[in-house]
C-alpha cells in the first residue's frame, strides 16, 4: 500500500512542483515532486538499508539526471534510462566527504525531536529541488537572523532567484550532528552536496533550528 502526505502552502491541490512524500509498507520513503501519485520530477527516495537517490523521476520511475548515495557514502551518479545507470558521469566514489567516520557529539534531543527536524530538513531540501519557493521558504523562521543591513524583502528575494533560475536542482544532505542548545534551539550539521546545470558545490553547514508549535523552523544558516 502506498501512502501519500501532501505539504501544500496554499489552496487544496498539490500542483507539479508541490513537494509530497509518499511511503511504503516496507519503509521505502519519497520526499519530492508528485504527479498523480506517482514521483515525478525533483526527489530523493530513501531505502530503509540506507541507500538513496537524488534526481529525476519520471512516471514513478528514475530517469534523467540522479545520483544513488550508498550507506558507505560510495556514489554512483550519471543518466538514468526507466530505473536503470545506463551512462555514469563520474567515477565512483564519495560525493559526501573521505568516508572518515565523523565524530558525534553526545545527543540530549528526544528520538521524536530529531526525527521530527529530520523531516522537516528533507521537506526544506525536497522544495529546493522542486524549485518551489513558498515551501522552501516555509522552513525559513520569521526571525532567521539576516546579514547585518540585510532586510527580510532582499534576502527573500535573493533566495527566490536562486531556486527560480537554474533549469534543474539536485540536492543530498547528510546529517552529521544534533546538538541542542540551553536555550532550546538545535544546530544540526549537515554536508551539503549541490548541484544545478550552473554550479556545482559540496559544502558544510550548520543550521540552527527553533522549535515553532508542532513543527521545527531554520532560525541561523552559518558555516560550522
């Protein structure tokens, strides 16, 4: 049985680019661009042994441009015929660090909590590479803390530009670290593996999350 959960920020249907996750007994995860219930376009799908793809869906199936990550970190990236490598674009290794194992800080944050930032990290990154705006943004705290004489209107806008303008996006995150914080807020380190037709770039970062109601929201983005 497939399962579908919507995030939709306005109206009552999901359109192309609306971010979905879709879920299977088996524990198989989708978060991305749905169509008809099925994957279609930008998304990650996560198989529960750790194994995931970045890319391209078209009618429920891989195609296109992707990226499979396995549990070792080993990547095998290239163009994706009907579920199948059929040409790799690169060699094969890690697009996510030198496999050196990282060390972890001692976790006080709940299961519930972190699995809940989890999600909401996945959502963030899905909507990025549907080149959504609105949900992307969603994930963005009223009171994300801007450069100095950054106003929230500009750093919005620039944030719009910055998914509207490539033709494609692909993203993978890897969460390094939870670390919770007196004051209740969360730095979550993640290694960051981007890429656009324009750009490519593997970079750190840590991102500070605020608890807001039910859900978890970005509050500061800086470099670790």
């Amino acid at each position: 049985m497939l399962v579908v959960a919507s995030w939709v920020t306005s109206g009552s249907i999901a359109q192309a680019n609306d971010v979905q996750t879709l879920t299977w007994p088996d524990g198989t995860r989708y978060v991305g661009s749905v169509r008809s219930n099925q994957m279609h376009g930008q998304g990650t799908i996560y198989w529960q042994d750790g194994t995931r793809y970045v890319g391209n869906f078209e009618n429920h199936e891989r195609q296109g441009a992707g990226m499979i990550i396995l549990p070792d970190g080993t990547t095998y990236e290239g163009e994706f015929d009907r579920g199948v490598l059929i040409r790799e674009a690169l060699d094969q290794n890690s697009a996510l660090g030198d496999g050196t194992p990282t060390d972890k800080a001692p976790v006080e944050l709940s299961d519930a909590a972190t699995n809940q930032i989890r999600d909401r990290l996945d959502f963030w990154a899905a909507a990025w590479m549907a080149q959504n705006p609105d949900q992307y943004l969603s994930v963005y705290s009223s009171d994300f803390r801007l450069a100095p004489n950054e106003s929230r209107p500009a750093w919005e806008m620039n944030r719009r530009e910055r998914l509207l303008t490539p033709q494609y996006i692909q993203l993978d995150i890897r969460f390094d670290r939870f670390t919770p914080q007196s004051n209740g807020e969360v730095e979550v380190q993640i290694r960051q593996a981007y890429k656009s037709d324009t750009y490519r770039e593997i970079s750190n970062k840590i991102l500070v999350m605020k608890a807001a109601g039910d859900n978890w929201t970005i509050i500061e983005e800086r470099e670790p």
